[in-house]
C-alpha cells in the first residue's frame, strides 16, 4: 500500500489543476468544463498508473503449485455433476 501511495503522488504531482476553470464565472462558452472533464481524466489515468505500477498481479494457480490438470478434470466433473 506504500508504493501505491509514494505512485500515486509522484504521478498526481505531474497534473496541472485548472485554477482557471474552477473559478470560471460562466463566460468562457463550455471550456470550462471540458477542462474539469480532462482534470478528471488525468487523475482517473493517474490512478490506474499508481495501480499497475504497483499491485502485484498473480496468475492465479501461483501459490498453487500442486494443482494439475487431473484436477481441472475433476473439478470440471464435479461442476457438471452439480449443475444437473
């Protein structure tokens, strides 16, 4: 979770905020909003970054070393069996 975070603020620290539009008073014919839209754009980006930067992804027979293909055969049995 520390390198999510240390990420995550080096990749946020990159964005520009949009003073201008925040303080917008209505006058600037929607570009105001298309810069909120791009601010939020950057930040979901900066997020997704943080995250695949730093969460570990795991196939998901890794701690499963003894798993084969005889008990995919059985699991599979057991699922049809079931599902009758």
């Amino acid at each position: 979770m520390h390198e999510y975070a240390k990420v995550l603020s080096k990749e946020l620290a990159n964005i520009a905020f949009p003073k201008s539009a925040v303080t917008c008073n209505g006058l600037c014919q929607h570009q105001c909003t298309h810069m909120i839209d791009e601010y939020y754009c950057d930040i979901v980006q900066c997020l997704i970054t943080a995250s695949n930067r730093s969460i570990p992804i795991k196939n998901s027979r890794y701690e499963k070393h003894w798993w084969n293909d005889e008990l995919d055969d059985l699991k599979q049995q057991v699922i049809d069996a079931t599902t009758l």
